[in-house]
C-alpha cells in the first residue's frame, strides 16, 4: 500500500450489482476518494476503468446542466455487463475548483459565460483535476492496466504519466439534450474532449477523432 494512501473497505449493494467499495484517505491533501470494484481485477489482462470526479448538482440533484450523473450510472451500468471492473469516486468537484467556486462559475453562466470562461473569470484554471492520486488508488487496488471509459484525452494522459498503461479508450456518451448541448460543445471545443455527437472545427481537428488507437500515447 502506498503509504500517503490510508484504506478501508467493505462490500456494497447496489442497484448495479454487489460492489465492493474502497475508501481512500490521501494524507497529503486530507481528500477522501472512493472505488467500487466488481469481480476480480486482474493484474494482466485490462479492467475496465472508469475515473468519476464529483459532480454534486449532477450526480446526486441530477442537474441537466451537465452529463456527469448519466456517465456516472452509464459507467456502472457497464461494468455491471462487464462483470468485472472498477470506478474511482474523485473528490474533487467542480473540475476541482470546489463546490462554491462552481456556484459562482454557475453563476455567471447564467448570464452567457460559458464553463471555459467563468472560470478564467473568477481567476481559476479551466480544468484544476490531478489524476495522480487516481493512479495510485488504481495501483494499490493491483490494478495496472485498463480500458477506460472516457471521452477527456486529459484522464489518459494523467494516468499514463503516472504509471497506468491505458490499453484503450471506450468512449462513455451520454444523450445529447437541450439543456446540456452548450455544456457539452465547449468540452469538445475548448476542452478537447472527444464528443461525437458534436461539431469541431478544424483547428481542433487533431483532437476530434473518436479512434482509439490515436490515443494511447496523448502527447
Ligand atoms: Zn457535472
């Protein structure tokens, strides 16, 4: 066990299947993480892998401001198919501004920003996520190898530089709806995330294929 890492865990019943759920405590940032685990994770072949931040409004209010919660159940729905596979639970809300500084971006949203700009208008960076604990919650449950269920290159490359090898991208889409379509647009076009069902132009072309194969080494 990593020793910046505390753990606890037990089993969970879920309308998904029975999980077991992993606690994690990081004693650097006093952040508390969770996993839910399903099956045997195999140190060889790729488990699939789902890396979750929290999105308090999507996840347990079910905004339709955003499609966190639809990948949330779509993720659990999958690996309840799958038999076997893990999602990490990632404490860090609002791309990891926090749930205030989320309010106020909402905020000003409201009045025509959209997600890239209220935040560089409250001073904060567009996407703050560090993807180095999720590693090592991934390497101290054995896990070394995944396929992930992403649509942000950003995931990948975060857990390739910290020492995960990711096989391959599943792409993880939720519906395209009124009330989501600007949220989701400015993640494919300011974000790079690779939304099919969304129009890029060509200067972010190099980022808008839906292949897997081009995103196993994101430099
Ligand atoms: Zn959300």
């Amino acid at each position: 066990m990593n020793s910046f890492l505390e753990s606890a865990n037990c089993s969970l019943t879920t309308e998904y299947g029975n999980f077991t759920l992993h606690g994690f405590r990081d004693k650097r940032s006093g952040l508390e993480h969770a996993a839910l685990s399903l099956g045997e994770l195999s140190t060889t072949k790729p488990v699939l892998t789902r890396l979750h931040s929290e999105c308090l409004t999507g996840d347990v209010f079910h905004s339709l401001h955003c499609d966190c919660g639809e990948q949330l159940q779509a993720a659990l729905e999958l690996i309840e198919a799958e038999g076997c596979g893990v999602l990490l639970y990632l404490r860090q809300e609002g791309r990891g501004i926090g749930l205030l500084n989320k309010i106020r971006a909402y905020k000003l949203q409201q009045k025509g920003a959209d997600t890239v700009d209220a935040n560089r208008m409250l001073g904060l960076p567009d996407d703050a996520r560090d993807y180095g604990v999720a590693a090592e919650m991934l390497a101290s449950l054995g896990v070394t190898n995944v396929r992930l269920m992403t649509n942000n290159p950003a995931k990948i490359k975060g857990l390739m530089e910290h020492g995960i090898r990711v096989e391959e991208r599943m792409p993880l889409e939720v519906a395209r709806q009124a009330r989501n379509a600007a949220y989701l647009d400015t993640k494919a076009a300011r974000m790079g995330h690779l939304v099919a069902s969304v129009e890029v132009t060509s200067t972010q072309s190099a980022t808008s294929s839906n292949s897997t194969t081009d995103l196993l080494d994101p430099r």
